[in-house]
C-alpha cells in the first residue's frame, strides 16, 4: 500500500497510481445506470435533474434503463403504494448485483405525508434494503445530486476483500428478497423482517403517562 | 330555470316521486333525491328533454346510523295534572349510503342539476342502479364508488374494483373501516397516531409502550 | 416537399447547439454543487425554531402552545411542555417545549406550522442538503438540531425576519409600559400577553 | 454475482382467441413502464400488432386523499391538494379553495383574484409546454423536445418559487385569498418570462409542428368524435380538440375571467394531433392573459381578513367548486356538516375521467400509437388514482 501523500506527489508527475480496489469503485461510481422509474410527485423532479438545468450527466448517471435487468441503481421517488410494492420489490430483484437503492423524498422514506393513508407502503425500507435516505417533499433536484453524491462516497469506501465487503461478492450472496401478496385486508408479509427492524418507540418512553394519550 | 319546475316536469312526465333535499350553505346547490327505481328513467329524461348531456361527478357518501337528540312536546302527568312538557329525546338516524351526480350541460346551457340515490342500508341491501348507461362518464366513477364503498350497481357494464386490489375485502371509505395495523414505528406520538401505536403492541403481546 | 418540415426541425436543434456557445441564455447548467442557483428569499425546506441572542435554551422563542403540533397536516411534530416557565421573548413566564422533534422524513414543507405560529417562532429554513443513511437517527430533528439563532433568520429571509422583529419589538414596548425601567424589571411586570402575530 | 431464481410473472400469459381463431398475444404494459406517464397499467389484447383489447387498471398510486381530507381540518387538506395533479399546484389550489369559498360564502380580494389567474395561468403555461415534450418523447423524439421543455419550465418555476417558496408544492392560495404578496420584482421578472414565451413557442413549433414524422404518426390517430366525447364526460384541451367549445373559463367565467379577452382554440378531427395543436395555441391565449393581467394587477389586500386559517368551520352544507384546470374540469364537492373536518372530500379527477374512452381510442390500431395516444390525454397519475 502506497500511502497518500506519496500518492498525491506522483499524481502531480504525471503517474496515477492505483490499487484494484480504487480503479474497480471509481468505475462503479461514476457510471452509476439508475432504472427509469418514477412513482409520483418526486419523479418529476428526478426528471428535472436530468434535464438541462441540473444535468445529472455530469455525475455519469444520464443513463436511465427502462429495463431492471441493466440498471445499478433504483430512485425510489414517490409514494409507493401498497398495490405498487409487490412491483417495486420484483423490480428491485431483476436488477443485477452491485445495485443500490436511493428513497427520495419522504413519501418513499416514510409514507411521508400520505402515510396514514389505508393503502399506502410507510416506507419502502420495510422490504428491500435502502442505501441513501433523501428528505423533501419533493427535494429539490440538488438536494438529489446531493444524496447521489453521497452514495457515490459510499461506494468509494466500499473494500473488495475482507469482511466488509458488498453481499453480492460473498460465497453465498444475499437471496431474493420477499414479494408481498395481496391479501384480504394487507400485504403479506406487512415487512420483510430480514431487513426491517422497527426501532425504539424514542417519544413515547419520555411521557409521564405511559402509553397514554395525550389530552 | 328553478329546481321546482324542473322537478315538477319530470314528475309529470315520469309518474314518479321526485324530493328536494335543501342545502343550507351559502352555495345553495339544492339536490334532487330520487328513489332507485326511477332513476334510469329520470336521468334519461334528464339527458334528453332537458339537455344535460354531460355528468360531471359522480361521489359515494357514507351515512352511518349517529345519534341525534332532538327536543319533543309531550303529555305528561305533572303533580297530577297533564301538561305539555318539553322532553330531549335520542333516536338513531337512518343508515344509508349515497352516490350524488352532479349533472351539466356542454352544449344547451349552464345550470347544474345533483341528482342523489340513496340505499336502504348499509351492508345488505346496497343495490343501485348504474347511471353508466345514460352517460359513460359515470363508468370509472360509479366503480370507484362500488370500489370504496362497496355500493353495487344493477347495470353497470364491468364493475370490478378500479382502485384496490381484486383480493381486497373492505370499503376502505366506508366510515368505520379499520386500517390494517402497521403502526409499529411512530415518532411523532399524535393522539390518533398514538392510540394505532399502542394497538399494535398490544396485540403483538409486548404491552403498552413507553413501560 | 417531404423532409422539410425535418430539415428545418434540424436547423433549430443546431442553433440551439452552437447557441449555447455564445448566448448565456442557452446556457442553462448550473454547475452544482460547485455553483449554486442565487439564493431565492421565499424558498423553503423545512422548519426550524428560532432563539434570539446567543443561548438557544434561555432565548427560544416557542412557548409549547401546541399549536403547530395540532395544526400540522402531516402530524410530522412532537412537542412535550416543560414542567417548569421561563421569560419569552416579550419577557413574559411562559412554558418551554421540553421536548421538540421533527420527524423531516414525514415532513411535506407546507409551512403551515410557520403560518399558525403566534409567537414567530418557527420558521422555514432553505436547507436542503440532509440527505442521510439512516432514517431513524439522522432525520429525526430534535429541539438542539432545529434551534437556529435569530441572525441565521435574518440572513436566510432578510424581509421576513426584519418585519418580524419589527413587530416583536412593538409587542416590548406594549408589555413593558415604563421604557426606562431595567431589562429585568420588565421581564417581571411584563403583564399583556402575546406577540403580534 | 447472484444467482436469481426468476421471479414469477405477475400475469402468466394465457393465450386466448380472435374470432377467427388466431391467437392473440396478451400483454401487461406497465405500472413500470417508460411511456405510461407514471404507474399506470394496461392490459392490452394484440392480433399481431393491433389491439384488440384494452383494459387500464389503475390504483397503483391511489393515496387515499379524499379519506384523508375527511380526517383532517380544512386548511390542511390544502397541501395535500397540491400533490393531486403535481404538475399544476396552483390550479388544483384554486379549485378547492374556490369550493370552499362557495361553501362558506367568501369572497376574494380582486388583487387576490388577478393573482390567482396570473400564477395558473403560468401553470397552464409550463403543463402543456411539459406535456408536449413528454408526448415528442413517447413519440421517439427522445430528449431534445423535452430538454427544451423543461429549460423553459424551470424558468416559470423560479418565479413559482420566488413567490410561494417552492418549485411544485406551491401551496399558495388560501380561503378567500392568497397567503403571501408578490415580491419585489417579481412583477417584471413574470413579465419578462412572458415576452420571452412567444420566441420560445415559435422555436418549438418550428421544430415540431411541421415534421413530417410526427405528422404521420399523430394525424388520423386516436380520432375522437364530439358526441363520444360529450357523452363520456371528456373535458379540457382533449374535449376542444374534437370540436366542442366548452371551456369553463368562458363558460362559469370563475374568478374574473370575464374581464379578459381570449379566444378558445378548436380541433377538427379530434386526433393526436389536434391535441397537441390545441394545447400549443392555448398557450399563445393564456400569454394573452397573462400580459392583461400583469398590466392590471390593481393595488389592495390578498385576502379577506374575516377568514381566518386557524378555526375555520363552514356551516352544515355542501359545495361543489369546478375550475378549468390545464387537463380538464378539476372539481371539489365538499359537504360539511359544521365541524372542523369536511364530512366528504370529493375530487373530480379530469385525467381519470379523460382514460374513459382510451380503449375506443386505441382499438384496431398499432401498439405504439397507444403509446402517443395515452401521451395525448395527458394524465398525471396523481390525479387518476387520488
């Protein structure tokens, strides 16, 4: 290993020196193919970002697939109802490995502001795995080159070898992840709880009334 | 051109029994009641004597049974002498379900007529019949309708579910539909959003939260 | 003749290409984020709560009124009162949220929190830059994390802020009758209520 | 990398029969679909390339807003509005708060007024110029008419947001009035957009409206007769493009409308083109009130200050409020029964009530016409499923 300074030096000469692993994630990262799908509301906006103003090209990332089978990376950007998840999650399994998934805007997070809707998903992190979390209803696209940025960082710190390295580099990659059914009343499963763990209710401990309502 | 007329000449013409059902608001769009038996008829008539050839909007309203108090003059035995004494009484109201279409015209005029039907009750007899035959545009709303609030409509061409799943069992707009529970994880503890909350890990066996 | 109507479809892209070598105005990009668009003073994100001089335990301004809580369409607050008051703004003992949290990953931006606010003191900030990796921790805004100070206001809504402090000032001057007492003094006598809203 | 087991198909494909026996060919286009405007689905039936049977489903976007504006004060179902048909905030403002105020007997502020008609004007404005370029892109003009499309929208989208704080969620009008005054300079700055908007309209039109692959693929495709279109209930530039002169503004003259003068742009055939020509000369008249407005704008107050936005509780009534809104007639039947949350929230979607006749539009023709003939309706999603 070359250390960074040293690096930096040859870099002025002329010399790029690289290991595997930094030619392998710069590669990743800069020709990131996102699936053309869009949901609702924030889906305009992700078109905005690709359009001339913002121009997502810039980043690498003007490629939008139609199909699942080419693309790396999954926008989530709208309300994902629950009659859409079994979709979005099929989708989600076509793509090919390394893939990764952007939520963008709170509907996609949360439910955002429709989630106490009947039918619809309270955040589609209850059934495939999120990478980066976009806030905004919509965000504006540079809040989206923004949470693109930042998943590019994190890819660049991805390693290739060793514990820490991406599932789908295992021995034993990650399987498919559960489709919902429809059912009477609900999905089926409501959440895929390989990936989904609901945390610490964080308010409602610090009430004097437990578990009460408040008047 | 007034409501009463306009009731008065389809009465005339159709034999049936037509209602005015009076909004008090300040819009002042009074509506037409008419029973479920007479309404091909009366839309018909609507359509073509009258001109309104273009049904807007058509809505599903939920009526369940509430309970009114009402003030009522009675006979009573008072101190041995019968008087008039002025008692408040409860009583259930009737429990209905309501589609309304609100009806205009794009070529003759531009007065607006809402026609209302209503259904006996609630769960058994919610039979109507379809408006889609006189005008198509009620065809994706009359299965919304169906859809939410589980009205059926004699006549209509393909009344499927439009908005739910075909698996679906409920009337989500129905008034006292319940939501499926996915309240597991809620930050902003508001009352409605907090009751929904506790149910959840209540019947997930752990309890109340916050203990 | 057929391919005209192409032809001169095709002229119009190629002005539109080499015209954005020389005209500005075809040159739409906006070099984010090494440029940014000029900052436009209604613009919102989400909200924050404001505190005047430098302690943003002793000067915020929200009173746990609740209203904002009540108010908001996405129910997306959660206030807790404080057991104990504090002196306001105007100088007046109020009660103080012991707990304030915005959940931005419900939050629609409608500003109708701001809106409904008697005493000025939540408002839009232009942040938008929040994207996160972990939904629960990072975008669970908590009364530290939204207290901005009141000079963070002026700079983000100059208009807005100046006519807000404007209007405070006024309800000072209302509450504390005698202008020459001391500052403290008129933070105990201060007796009528309420910021203009 | 992963092995997939491949997941099953969400309808697996039953062969079924023409009347002449041939098999057709069933097809599930969308709800992931580049050309569906969104999430909508069609069942299609094809003999070959042609259709002989179409089905949209719908709901993959339904968001339940008519029961959460029952759940929810008056006030707060006012951003939700917004997110109906995103494209058009401030239309879909203006008509439900045109409902409320004939619930509630307000009356606006004339300054409030000209504003209302100035910002959904520029609304109309920016939807249609980004229906065209949607409508070029499904055609295979992929980019270039819709790149130009959005470089104009962003612009009325800046004004949108140096007005209201947001470039689609707008949020702006209220209960009798808007909720904020123009800023300094915004006046001029609208002004401006709108004496550049011809030039950019010219360009666009030079560079579509006489293509001959574009004439090809639209005319005679999708024709819609006016009687059909009366009689299912179409409404909007897709209504005017078969020929029936029925625009609200004119016809309710909602707001002050009446004070204006433009003209209402007709179709002949009722096909794809006419659509797209119609909704390309409606915006030459909407600049032409623009410019009247914007030379009218008289001084006063934005909004009736006996309305207020805290505690706001109509008599027991109900109300149905209709405005023009770029896709078609956009309603608002609201009943109240004096509490603080309406008993019914209704909307009167147009883009659900346009898709009525898509599949007489798209019988017995090609695949891909149903492709530009869907683009041509111009549905928002949002809208249809609520």
């Amino acid at each position: 290993m070359m250390d960074e300074a040293l690096k930096q030096e040859l870099r002025k000469q002329g010399i790029v020196a690289t290991t595997l692993q930094e030619l392998y994630n710069w590669g990743r990262r800069n020709s990131l193919w996102p699936l053309n799908f869009g949901l609702a509301c924030c889906a305009i906006e992700m078109i905005a970002t690709t359009m001339a103003r913002y121009d997502l090209a810039r980043f690498g990332a003007e490629v939008f697939r139609p199909s699942p089978r080419q693309a790396d990376l999954m926008i989530v950007a709208g309300t994902i109802t629950k009659k859409m998840a079994p979709q979005v999650v099929r989708l989600y399994n076509q793509m090919p490995e390394p893939k990764y998934v952007i939520a963008m805007g709170a509907c996609a997070i949360s439910g955002g502001p429709f989630k106490q809707g009947y039918n619809v998903l309270k955040g589609i992190d209850r059934y495939i795995p999120v990478d980066i979390y976009i806030p905004g209803c919509p965000p504006r696209p540079e809040a989206l080159i923004d949470g693109f940025m930042a998943l590019q960082r994190k890819i660049e710190g991805q390693t290739i070898t060793g514990e820490g390295r991406p599932d789908f580099m295992k021995d034993e990659p990650s399987c498919d992840f559960v489709v919902p059914e429809f059912a009477a009343h609900d999905l089926l499963p409501t959440s895929n709880q390989g990936v989904w763990e609901a945390p610490q209710l964080v308010n409602i401990t610090t009430a004097e009334k437990p578990g009460t309502v408040k008047a | 051109m007034s409501l009463e007329s306009l009731k008065e000449r389809l009465e005339a013409k159709t034999g049936c029994k037509l209602e005015i059902v009076e909004n008090p608001s300040v819009s002042a769009q009074h509506s037409l009641l008419v029973q479920a038996k007479d309404a091909v008829a009366v839309a018909t008539l609507l359509r073509d004597d009258e001109g309104y050839n273009y049904c807007s909007n058509v809505t599903g309203v939920d009526r369940p049974a509430r309970e009114v108090s009402e003030k009522v003059k009675v006979m009573k035995l008072v101190e041995g002498v019968e008087t008039e004494v002025e008692e408040t009484q409860k009583r259930m109201t009737a429990a209905y379900l309501e589609v309304v279409y609100h009806l205009f015209s794009m070529t003759k005029h531009k007065y607006m007529v809402v026609l209302r039907m209503r259904t006996l009750d609630r769960e058994a007899r919610v039979h109507l019949p379809s408006l889609t035959p006189v005008w198509r545009s009620a065809e994706f709303q009359e299965r919304e309708v169906y859809d939410l609030y589980g009205v059926l409509f004699n006549g209509h061409p393909d009344l499927r579910r439009i908005l739910m799943w075909d698996e679906f069992e409920d009337f989500p707009m129905r008034r006292d539909y319940v939501e499926p529970d996915d309240y597991e994880y809620e930050p902003t503890a508001h009352d409605a959003v907090l009751r929904k909350t506790n149910a959840h890990w209540a019947e997930a066996g752990e309890g109340e939260v916050g203990q | 003749m057929l391919g005209v109507g192409v032809l001169k479809g095709l002229v119009e892209t190629a002005r539109n290409f080499f015209g954005s070598y020389v005209s500005e105005e075809r040159l739409t990009t906006l070099q984010y984020p090494e440029e940014t668009s000029p900052r436009i003073e209604a613009s919102r994100s989400f909200p924050f709560l404001v505190y005047d001089g430098s302690d943003w335990q002793q000067g915020m301004r929200c009173v746990s009124c609740q209203i904002c809580e009540k108010e908001c369409p996405p129910k997306c607050i959660f206030i807790e009162k404080s057991p104990d008051k504090k002196p306001d703004a105007v100088g007046k003992m109020q009660f103080y949220p012991a707990k304030f949290d915005i959940d931005i990953s419900v939050c629609m931006s409608c500003q109708i929190c701001v809106e409904v606010c008697p005493f000025d003191a939540i408002k839009m900030d232009v942040d938008y830059n929040l994207s996160a990796t972990n939904r629960f921790s990072d975008l669970l805004l908590d009364k530290e994390r939204l207290s901005k100070s009141n000079e963070y206001y002026h700079e983000i809504h100059p208009t807005e802020a100046a006519s807000v402090d404007a209007d405070l000032a006024a309800a000072r001057e209302k509450a504390a009758p005698k202008p020459a007492a001391p500052a403290t003094a008129a933070v105990q006598t201060a007796g009528t209520g309420g910021a203009a809203s | 990398m992963s092995t997939f087991s491949a997941p099953a198909m969400e309808l697996t494909p039953k062969p079924s029969y023409a009347a002449d026996g041939a098999q057709l060919l069933e097809v599930s286009m969308g709800p992931q679909h580049p050309s569906t405007h969104g999430v909508f689905r069609m069942d299609v039936a094809l003999d070959g390339e042609t259709v002989v049977k179409l089905k949209p489903i719908f709901g993959y976007l339904h968001r339940n807003h008519e029961k959460l504006g029952e759940d929810q004060s008056y006030i707060a179902s006012m951003p939700y509005t917004d997110r109906l048909d995103y494209f058009c905030s401030m239309t879909n403002n203006w008509a439900y708060a045109l409902a409320v105020e004939k619930l509630a007997g307000i009356v606006v502020p004339e300054r409030a007024e000209y504003l209302r008609v100035i910002t959904a004007e520029l609304t109309r404005l920016q939807n249609h110029t980004s229906l065209v370029g949607f409508l070029m892109q499904d055609m295979g003009a992929s980019g270039t008419p819709l790149m130009y499309a959005f470089r104009e929208r962003e612009k009325i989208l800046d004004l949108f947001e140096s007005l209201s704080g947001a470039r689609m969620m707008c949020n702006y009008m209220r209960f009798g009035g808007c909720r904020v005054d123009l800023p300094k300079g915004w006046q001029q700055q609208a002004q401006s957009v709108v004496d550049a908007y011809p030039k950019f309209l010219d360009e666009f039109e030079a560079l579509l409206t006489s293509n001959e692959i574009l004439m090809a693929r639209t005319q005679g495709v999708g024709a819609l007769s006016s009687e059909l279109a009366i009689a299912a209930g179409i409404t909007g530039p897709m209504l005017r493009a078969s020929g029936v002169n029925y625009d609200l503004r004119k016809v309710d003259a909602y707001g002050i409308y009446d004070r204006f003068q433009f003209r209402v742009p007709l179709g002949d055939h009722g096909d794809v083109y006419d659509r797209c020509m119609v909704r390309l000369l409606e915006m030459r008249e909407s600049l032409e009130i623009l410019k009247q407005a914007l030379r009218d704008l008289p001084e006063g107050p934005i909004q009736d200050p006996k309305t207020k936005v805290r505690n706001f509780k109509p008599k027991p009534g109900e109300a149905y409020g209709r405005i023009e809104a770029p896709k078609g007639e956009l309603g608002f039947y609201l009943i109240s029964d004096g509490s603080a949350n309406p008993y019914r929230f209704r909307v009167r979607p147009p883009s659900l009530i346009n898709l009525t006749i898509l599949e007489d539009l798209c019988l017995g023709r090609n695949i891909a016409d149903v492709v530009i003939i869907l683009g041509s309706v111009d549905i928002v999603m949002g809208e249809v499923d609520r």
